[in-house]
C-alpha cells in the first residue's frame, strides 16, 4: 500500500496504522503529531487508525523554545 508521508511516498504493509508509521519513521515517542488526509489523529487513536490506500500524512514532531 502507497501512502504519502509529508510529501513523500511510502509504501506500507496492508492494513497499517499510524502507530506503525510512526514506527517506520522512528518515531515511536509520544510527542508525534498526525494529520490523515486534513484530519488531525488524536495520540490515543494512532494504534487503532487504520491507513488506506492513498493517505495523505503530515506527521510532525513540536519543538519547544524560544
């Protein structure tokens, strides 16, 4: 399956979630933002959504500073 991660193409197993993505990504921590498609994923959902075909993801992480 192809999704498209900040602009990017990645192909993921079937049936991904975006816990796994962000595992893929390294980016297992819980600080990981997610948008699906314009929509933001809420952390506690990420193990239960599941990626389709042709997602659209922005996934950042927030720095702090000033």
């Amino acid at each position: 399956m192809n999704v498209l991660v900040n602009g990017k193409e990645l192909k993921l197993e079937p049936r991904a979630t975006v816990a796994r993505l962000l595992g893929e990504l390294g980016l297992e921590g819980p600080y990981a933002l997610v948008e699906r498609n314009g929509e933001p994923v809420a952390r506690e959902r990420y193990a239960q959504t599941a990626l389709e075909e042709g997602d659209r993801l922005v996934v950042a992480r927030p720095v702090a500073g000033g």
